[in-house]
C-alpha cells in the first residue's frame, strides 16, 4: 500500500477477509485492484487466477497479482 500511496492511489486494504483482492487503489484516472502474495514461492493458486480473471471490473481498472519474493524490495508485477 505504502508503494501506491506514494504514486496517489487511496487504498484500502481487504486482505485475509476471503474477498477476491487484497488491496483496492483508486487513482484520478484509473483503479487497481491487488491480490499480494509473499515469500520465496509466491505462487498463485489456480483458483484464485480464475476468481481473478472471472471478476467484473471498470474497464478503467486493471487486475494485478503483486509478488514480493525474499529479500526483494520491489515487487513483480503481472496483470491478469
């Protein structure tokens, strides 16, 4: 969160409550919804890529899984 904030996303964060996305960021042209994932695997589980996918967004948002693998600091970023 700290990472969109600084670019001028509000954020909220809905991480562990099941939902879809961890993080939703709302910009002043577009949105970005976040799931995260963290540690040396960082794997998204199938399922997951299918709600991800499957789920209806503005054609002003994109969907994003944010990897922070071990001692990076930044994470990779895939669009889904």
């Amino acid at each position: 969160m700290q990472l969109l904030e600084a670019a001028g996303y509000a954020c909220t964060r809905a991480a562990a409550s099941l939902g879809v996305f961890d993080v939703v960021a709302i910009g002043p042209v577009d949105i970005r919804l976040v799931q995260v994932k963290a540690g040396d695997r960082c794997q998204l589980r199938p399922i997951e890529r299918e709600q991800i996918a499957a789920f209806t967004a503005p054609s002003n948002a994109s969907k994003e899984v944010w990897k922070f693998y071990d001692r990076r600091r930044e994470p990779v970023i895939e669009r889904v």
